[in-house]
C-alpha cells in the first residue's frame, strides 16, 4: 500500500492506495472512530483486481485541516475535489458508518457520477428508521457528542479508553477491532482538531436530516449495496434497505455478513472483500 497527499479545495487529504490505476477504482470513506486504515486488510484482499485508494476525512489522521462544518453534503463535496484530483472515471465509493452516510449525500448531490455505491452499517439521518435509531436509549452518544466543546474537553488524551467502550460494545466478539487497529485510531484523533471534526460530525446530523429530506423524492438508479454486520445491534437490515428506497434510491440490494458486529470491516474483512467483489464485480465481467 501506498501513501500520498491529495489537494480537494482547501484541504490536503491523505491517501493509503494499492492496486494498478488501469484496474476498476474504489474508493473507501471510513467512519467514527475509525481512519482509513479501517479498510486496509479488505483493500489487500482486493488490490489484485482494483485500484483501491482509502481516505482520511478532513480533520482526521494525515487530512488537515478540519471542515467548517461536520455535515454529510459538505464531506461529499470534499470527496469529489479527491476523485477529481485523482482523475477517477465513474468509481465505486464505499462508505462504512458515517462515511456511509457521506456515500448517501454524495449518490444525491452528484447523481450519476458513480458507477456503484456502497453504504454499511449506519442508519442516514432523515431516512428511515432514523426517527427509531435516534430515540434509542442505547445510542446516548448521539447526544452526547453533539454538545459544543464538552465531549473534546472529557474525551482528550483519553480516545484509546473512550474508543475501545464502542468496539467492545458494537463487536460481535471480543477483539474484533484488533489492538494495532485500536492504536491506529486512537492517534488519528490525538489532536484536538480531529476530535472536533468527528464529533462535529454528530453535531451536523440536524442539518443532514434536513438536506436529505428535501431530496428524498429525488431518484438515483446508481446500484447501491446496503451492507450490515449479522449482529450490528439495531433493527432489521430490510427496515434500512426500504427506508434507502423510500429516500430515492431505486436500485438497492441487502447484504449480511455473518458473525460480525458494526465495525465489519475491522472483524470480518474477508466478508466484506467477498461481498464487494460480487456486487462490484471485480474480476470478472463489469455488472
């Protein structure tokens, strides 16, 4: 794997790359609290059949500096100026959690730029079941993390402990994020400026639910893979995969990977290789 440094308007964004340009291209968005390294075991399985390139969000690890705002609308904009950088021609985006949620904003902001989308693990705000996710007493941190300030103050110097509450909670088994992945990313957010970017993201949801609510009678026919950990607490996965199609996507496909929890691609990545293999299908003839 390689890294390099890319410019997307005002920003400079690190990259981890493998794979030959001349291959399809994927690109990986990660989520909280992850980096890009969140899809390094998943992009060796698949360097061999596609270009692969993984970034860290603004704010986040080697992507500085921080947005102005966290909201998803904002994100995909950055994540075109990177395509754009790089040249891509009508690439796949892979989102997991909140870059998930950034997959969305981008397959409506620019319809029909991607070949192929795919989104695990996350519910979108103002698409179903949003309203039920929201109101869980489990997912507390939702609250939490959009207070101004506080959660920076209570949480710096202290992300490795803070973290590890939420892979040990949301993994189907113990160790599923590894100790070197946690290590990882906990030092993509030891600056103060990176947890402001993530927890800022939380702080956007209001904005989010708004924007994608005004397009939710939009159609985008781009294929879209809805993909869930077996045992990623929260409702059914066909309650997220008709809320994606209520919310405009006309062409989206359900997958389950067994014996995994929400950080699929940290505990099952040979799942996941397999599952974006067949539904973007690499190596074999385009779908």
């Amino acid at each position: 794997m390689r890294n390099r440094q890319v410019q997307s308007g005002d920003a400079s964004i690190h990259l981890v790359e493998g794979g030959s340009p001349d291959q399809p291209a994927v690109l990986f968005v990660h989520g909280w609290p992850e980096s890009s390294a969140a899809f390094e075991r998943v992009m060796l399985l698949l360097s061999d059949k596609a270009h692969v390139l993984s970034m860290d969000l603004p704010g986040i690890g080697g992507s500085t500096p921080a947005p102005a705002s966290g909201d998803k609308r904002t994100l995909a904009r950055c994540v075109r100026g990177v395509i754009a950088a790089l040249g891509l021609q009508h690439p796949s985006l892979v989102g997991h959690d909140v870059g998930g949620q950034v997959v969305y904003a981008y397959l409506h902001a620019f319809p029909n730029e991607l070949r192929r989308a795919v989104i695990m693990n996350v519910a979108v705000p103002g698409v179903a079941p949003w309203s039920d996710i929201k109101r869980s007493p489990a997912i507390w941190h939702f609250a939490f993390h959009a207070i101004p300030a506080l959660p920076e103050t209570l949480v710096t110097g202290r992300q490795m402990e803070y973290f590890a509450y939420f892979y040990d909670r949301l993994s189907a088994n113990a160790g599923g994020v590894s100790q070197r992945a946690r290590e990882v990313y906990a030092l993509a957010y030891a600056r103060t400026e990176a947890l402001r970017a993530g927890f800022d993201w939380y702080r956007a949801f209001p904005e989010d639910e708004r924007n994608n609510m005004a397009v939710e009678r939009q159609t985008v026919d781009t294929p879209v893979l809805y993909l869930r950990g077996s045992k990623d607490p929260g409702v059914g996965i066909d309650r997220y995969v008709e809320g994606l199609r209520h919310g405009g996507l006309t062409n989206v496909e359900a997958g389950d990977i067994a014996d995994s929890g929400h950080f699929a691609p940290d505990e099952q990545p040979e799942a996941v290789a397999r599952a974006l293999e067949r539904f973007l299908g690499l190596g074999d003839a385009p779908r």
